[in-house]
C-alpha cells in the first residue's frame, strides 16, 4: 500500500511525508504516532500563513483510535488568506499517512470486528424495535439498506421529480425519524 501511494502521490506529497511513509513500510504498520507526526508536520506548515491546528480527543467510533483535530486561524480573516495553504499543507504533509492509517488491513479488521461486536447488536436491536424483521444471516449491507429505508420511511419522503426521468426523496419530517445508525460503514 505504501508503495502504490508514494508512486501515485509522490511529487504531491513532501520528503517529511515520504519518510514517514518509508518508516510505516518497515514496521508493516501505519502507528497512531506517525499519524500524529505528520499532522504535527502540517501544522507546522499552516504557521506560514497565520493558521494553526488544535488536537481533539481521538475519534473511537470505528474501534481504534482516529487522530482528531480541527485547524483555523483568527476571527475576521478572510478564508482565500489561508485555507488553501492550510489544506495544502495537510495534503503535503499527513493526507497518506492519514488515508493509510485508516485504511491499512490492521484498521479495516478492527473495524469490521467493532461492527460485529458492538454496533451490530444495537442497530439490529433499534431495527427491531421498529418493526423490522433482521434476519440472522443479514450482512452488513442488508443492515444498511435497512437502516436506511426505516429511516426513510420513518420521516415520511416527499419524492420530488427532478425533471430528467429521475426522483430525489427529502425528508418531510426527519426530526421524527427513527434513526438507528447514520454510518454503519
């Protein structure tokens, strides 16, 4: 993985993020702490331009540990004066290493085992409640697909014709909709 995303973004992406990159291919790993790093990188980057980034309590939803942060700069500057540097430098600086950590094989199984053993129960248990019949061998995508038609139906969808042959459906009332889980990814 490492070597298809250094070829597929390598002059996009800077030495700093490159070595790091080379380091998670020897540890057969992306760790938590070279997601910090490059982050730190990018931070450092954004300096140039009067922004600055804060870290955030790490997101666990998915299972393990993903780096969180937000980034800004003082009240009443214009955006054009600093977020494309800013987003620039979190794409040079930490946007693979980002994407690797959260994609690499270790992640995606930690994943996939958080659904099966913690959300899993509890959205089939919300479908239940519901009125949904969950058969015992739904796959993760039937839960989904579930999930998103109770939703629909819960809110009650006004299908409005959007003039080429197709429909687009909008919520009348999505305040009242049951809404077992929005991400089940």
């Amino acid at each position: 993985m490492v070597d298809d995303a250094v070829a597929s973004q390598g002059d996009q992406i800077s030495d700093a993020q490159v070595v790091l990159l080379m380091q998670a291919k020897r540890e057969d790993a992306v760790s938590f702490e070279l997601v910090v790093e490059a982050v730190n990188n990018a931070f450092a980057c954004m300096e140039g331009v009067d922004a600055f980034g804060t870290w955030l309590e790490p997101d666990t939803a998915e299972g393990f540990p993903i780096p969180a942060y937000k980034y800004g700069t003082a009240l009443g500057r214009d955006e054009a004066d600093w977020l494309p540097v800013a987003e620039e430098c979190l794409k040079r600086e930490s946007s693979v290493v980002e994407w690797l950590y959260q994609t690499q094989p270790k992640a995606v199984a930690l994943e996939a085992e958080y659904f099966d053993e913690v959300r899993r129960p509890q959205i089939v248990a919300c479908l239940v409640e519901n009125g949904v019949d969950v058969p015992a061998d739904a796959t993760r995508e039937d839960i989904d697909l579930m999930v998103v038609d109770l939703y629909n139906k819960s809110s009650g969808m006004a299908w409005v014709d959007n003039g080429d042959g197709s429909k687009s459906g909008y919520p009348t009332t999505p305040d009242l909709a049951v809404q077992c889980d929005w991400d089940t990814r």
